[in-house]
C-alpha cells in the first residue's frame, strides 16, 4: 500500500524492509543469547532475558508484515516516502483516525509481547 488508511497502512516500503532489518537483527540476538545459555556461557536463570530481543523482533516483524508503524501511531504521523521528498509524508488530523490508530498499535505491541512470552517460555522448557 502507499497510502494512510486509519488502524490498517501508515508506512510505506522502505520502512517496511527497516523494520525487517530490525526483526531480523533482534531475532538474531535472541538466538545467540539462548545459545549461550544453552552452551553454559549464562546461568540458565538469565533465559528469561531473551524475551527482551523477541518483543522487539515479533513486534518489529509484525509491523513490518502489516505495514503498521506502532511509533507513528503514537505521534500521529504517517510515512510513505521512498526518497527525499517529504510529500507522501504527514500527520493524522482526524481524531478518530488518530484513536483507531492507537488502539491498533496497542493491538500490535500485545501480540508481540505474547509471542514473545510463549517463545520464552518454549525455550525455557528446551534448554
């Protein structure tokens, strides 16, 4: 999509493949860490500590699937550019746009962070 629809659209490519970038990256993380708690490196009491990277990656990947941004959401702006123009950029004026997209952001954080509390809990259960 390339452009704002309330609770549904807010960014366009390019910040769909930076939020991938970033799951990515945080999935990443999150598999080192348990790696070194399943290979002796931390107490394996410190597992709980990979739920930290797999929010942010569950998140991010969610966002990037959706094309939802949960930070312009909560500032009420939206970002469709794919150079330097700043034209298929802006701020959500209407209020019930800017609630609906709120609600959806929460919506979007929540399931991160349950995704992220049952791979937690998965991994814990494994190493």
């Amino acid at each position: 999509m390339s452009t704002y629809q309330p609770a549904s659209c807010n960014i366009g490519r390019r910040q769909r493949k930076r939020r991938l970038a970033v799951a990515v990256a945080a999935f990443a993380a999150a598999a080192v860490y348990v790696g070194a708690v399943a290979g002796g490196f931390l107490p394996r009491p410190l597992l709980v500590g990979v739920f930290a990277p797999l929010a942010v990656g569950f998140e991010w990947a969610i966002q990037a699937s959706t094309g939802f941004c949960v930070r312009l959401a909560l500032l009420s702006r939206y970002d469709f550019r794919t150079s330097g123009d700043g034209e298929a950029s802006g701020a959500v004026s209407d209020p019930a746009h800017r609630r609906a997209d709120r609600e959806y952001a929460a919506k979007l954080t929540i399931a991160g962070a349950v995704l992220a509390g049952v791979t937690t809990a998965l991994a814990w259960v494994a190493v």
